[in-house]
C-alpha cells in the first residue's frame, strides 16, 4: 500500500510542478492525450483526495472532447481499481439524486428544450430507479467431467454517449446507470438544445460521486456540443464503444465511423385496434400513450388503424377520456401549419417534414393553430384521416394522433407495416384474439410490442419489464442494460475445482 501511495504523491507533485512552470499537463487539442496512469483518487487513508492538477475539479463537464475522454479513461481505471462496491455506490448516487432533483431538473429542462411536458418531464426523472444496475450481471458457470468454465461479463472501457433533446437528462441519467454498472466510464456529447441542463447534471452527479468513492469523471460531458464535437468523439483512440440515442442523421453517422455503436433509432409505432378489444381500455390507453410528454417519446401511439365497425365507438370513448376530436377543416389547417411540402424527387408528389415550431408543444398550441376551441387541460387532438395522412407516414412528436378506418385486421396490419416503415421499434394492438395479436407481432417484428395497455407499458410504466430511455432498434440490442455495454470473457479450468 505504502509504494501506491507514493507513486500518487509522486505523481500529483510533478503535475504541481510542471503546471507552476507554466507547462500544461494536458495534451493539445489536435492530437489524442496519452491516457493518464490510474489514480485511486484517496489519501491512503481511504479518504478522497483534493483533487490536484490536470483534469481533476472540473466534476465531468469540459470544453474539449479529447480533455473529456482522457478523463474518461482516468476515471475507467479508478473504477476498475475499486470494484463493484463502486459501481454499486454509483448506482445508488444517480438513481437518489435524480428522484431528489426530478423538479428542478425538470422545469430546467422544459424552460430549456421548450418541448413537453412539465409533470412527465418530471415523472421520467423519478422513475430512474426502475433502470437496472449492478445486480443484472450475473456470471454463467459450467461444470463437468473435465473441469470447470466461468464466462464474466467484463467492461469495454470509454462509452462515448449521445443523448437527445427530448429526454435529456432522463436519458443521461439511465445511461450512466446502465454503463458504470458494467464496469465502463462515458463521455456525453448532449443535442445542443438540451445542453445546460445536461451538464447540471453531469457535474451533480460527478460531485457526488467523487465525494463518496474518490473517483473523478466518471461521466464527462461537452459544455458546448457540436457536429465537431460528436466527430472527436466518435474518433478518440480512447472510446471503444458509441451509445447513440436520436434521429436517423446522427445513427448513420455514428454507424458510420467504423466502431461498434448502440443505436437507439426513430419510431413511427402503429395501434391497431379490432371488434374483440375493450373500446374503453383502449381509449384510455391510447389518449394516455399518445399525450405522454406531448408524444415525444420514440415508443409512443403516433398514429391509429381502427376496424371500421368499432371506429365510431373508440373515437367517442376517446372524447370520453380527455381527448378532442377535430373536424375536417380544422384537420387541413393543422396539417398546412405542421408540416411544410417540399417537391419530391424528379418533380415528384410534394414530401411532408415536420416544423419543429411544433413538436412537443401543448395541445393547445396545435389547437389555435387548427382554429379550434379546446377545454383548458387538454392533453391530445385527434381526427380521422386516410391511411396515406402525413400523419400518419411521419413520425411527427406533437400531440395529435390520426384514426384510420380499415375494413379488416389483415388490412390494418398492411396499413401498420408501411406506416412503421420497417424502423422495427414499437407496435401497439387493442385485442382478444389471439390469432390477430400473433398476425400483428409476427408481420411487424417490432423491438417493443404493447397488448392492451398503453405504449409506457413496455418500459414497466404499467407493464412488468425494466426501463431504459435509449431502446436500440436499428442495431437489435433492443431495450438497453448493463449487459449491453459488456464484453463476455470466458475463464477455463481443465480436469480442476469439479467438487461433484
């Protein structure tokens, strides 16, 4: 013990020395830093230490990518020096830290994002204690005539992490679970519209953890991200894996960089609803789902295919439960106002895109612009469209939801199958036929797939399973956990430690 802590003393004396002769510890910008030696991080009485020179005090949050994976890869070597009982405590950190700040955070995010929902923003944070920890590793063992095999789950090391505007903090603070769980560090690049509240966190969280383990930048985060940024990131020599949670530019790109990358993609999920299903549960469910945070979540109902002997009677049981229905003319201003058409390719028919002005905004927003009159607490606008509605083909992030008519349950799968364009996310049915439910899991093969509840449903919220705000569905982890920022090792003992 006493050589380790000479070695640190050592250390954190030249770093001293050489900052006060003006020589920076830190490698440029321009080039990679070498990865710094492992540092405990206490004073040899297992006590944290002040922290001293190089990227020590700053609590995860830099200016500069390199600085914030080099760190990483310091606090990697701390952690692995400490063991479980440090990913352990971590664990217990971000879960109690982010249920205890869930309202400030909250309201920080939404005045910082302006999308969604104050109470939701706020619930996502409180329940990151359904995310899973430590306890999901457990190691496989096999024994025989010849011997004894133990296959661990082992960390990679960096995670360099994206994170993206519509569930900032909620989706920083599962990762971090998620990741130190298995034994790595990350490094954050934030969307640039949700930056600040996820570098509050950050350095949160980091504070505290240095306090209670010793170990420093657990978590590092870019101050002020960019496409830049996210291109360092994604190259630093350092970073052995990407976690990638947004839109389909940003997945490509990282897919693209030649490392493996965990890609949470986007979503377009159906509901089909058919004559066998209760119309009340199923209005309850779909009004619920669709209104959660303003529809920004990846797995929430976007768009609805009804069979048409029940459609009048799910549409008013929706009225029932807190929705508002608009008419076709109000339909047609909503639409003008939320998408914009662009000309298709060779001259071709006119290609929707969302306006951003309206994605995560209350209903009341979407209403005025329909020139609608809604009661005050309005929580989802609906109305009955074709099957081939942008709002039906795009996955727009606001809360309205379209009702297709179809005449069968083959027909409203069909109609499920292009709306979800394949993406393979989430898909939602309202039935008691057995058959019908197979037909529909089997055709879409969706990552997450909802019976009878509402979409949170397949994240725990209602239904049994684990959360996760980052759901891989382009790359097939599906909903991510500490297994998955794992590598398996296998340890051998031939013809020994059989005691059978």
């Amino acid at each position: 013990m006493s050589s380790q802590v000479n070695e640190t003393l050592i250390r954190d004396v030249v770093a001293e020395v050489l900052s006060r002769l003006g020589r920076s510890s830190l490698a440029p910008s321009s080039a990679p830093a070498p990865a710094p030696a492992a540092h405990c991080g206490c004073n040899g009485n297992g006590h944290a230490s002040k922290p001293a020179t190089g990227f020590r005090g700053k609590f995860g949050v830099f200016q500069d990518a390199n600085e914030a994976c080099v760190a990483a890869q310091e606090a990697f070597e701390q952690l692995r020096e400490k063991g479980v009982a440090a990913r352990r405590k971590i664990e217990e950190i971000v879960k109690t830290l982010a249920e205890k700040n869930a309202e400030e955070w909250g309201r920080i995010e939404l005045e910082e994002t302006k999308i969604g929902r104050l109470d939701h923003k706020i619930e996502k944070l409180k329940i990151i204690k359904l995310v899973p920890g430590v306890d999901w590793l457990r190691p496989l063992a096999r024994s025989g005539d010849h011997g004894i095999t133990l296959e661990e789950f082992t960390p990679f090391g960096v995670v360099g992490a994206i994170t993206p505007s519509t569930h900032s903090v909620p989706t920083l603070s599962g990762n971090i679970v998620n990741i130190t769980a298995a034994g790595n560090s990350v490094v954050f690049n934030a969307h640039p519209s949700a930056a600040k509240c996820a570098a509050l966190a950050v350095r949160t969280y980091n504070e505290a953890i240095y306090r209670e383990t010793g170990i420093e930048n657990i978590a590092t985060i870019i101050e002020k991200p960019s496409m830049e940024s996210f291109n360092a990131l994604c190259k630093h020599e350092l970073v052995r894996l990407l976690l990638v949670t947004g839109g389909p530019g940003v997945v490509k790109a990282a897919m693209q960089t030649g490392k493996r990358a965990i890609c949470a993609g986007p979503g377009n999920p159906p509901v089909l609803v058919d004559d066998t299903a209760c119309m009340k549960r199923a209005a309850k469910a779909i009004v619920t789902g669709a209104a959660y945070d303003n529809n920004l979540l990846c797995i929430g109902e976007k768009e609805v295919f009804a069979l048409e002997n029940i459609a009048d009677k799910l549409m008013s049981e929706m009225e029932k439960n807190g929705g508002v229905r608009l008419n076709s003319a109000q339909l047609d201003q909503l639409t003008k106002a939320a998408f914009t058409f662009k000309e298709g390719h060779g001259g071709g028919c006119a290609e929707p895109s969302v306006n951003k002005d309206f994605i995560g905004k209350d209903a009341a927003v979407l209403a005025k612009a329909a020139g609608a009159n809604i009661p005050a607490g309005t929580q989802l606008l609906f109305a009955e469209t074709d099957g081939n509605h942008p709002f039906v083909i795009e996955e727009q992030m606001m809360p309205f939801i379209p009702v297709v008519r179809v005449k069968s349950v083959d027909e409203g799968i069909r109609l499920s199958l292009i709306a979800e364009h394949n993406y393979k996310h989430t898909a939602i049915i309202h039935s008691h036929d057995v058959e019908n439910i197979t037909a529909m899991g089997r055709a879409l093969d969706t990552t997450l797939f909802v019976k009878n509840g509402p979409s949170m449903a397949g994240l725990g919220l209602g239904g049994e399973g684990y959360l996760s705000y980052s759901i891989a569905t382009p790359t097939g982890e599906g909903v991510t956990n500490p297994g998955t920022f794992t590598r398996v090792r296998r340890c051998v003992m031939v013809d020994n430690l059989r005691i059978y």
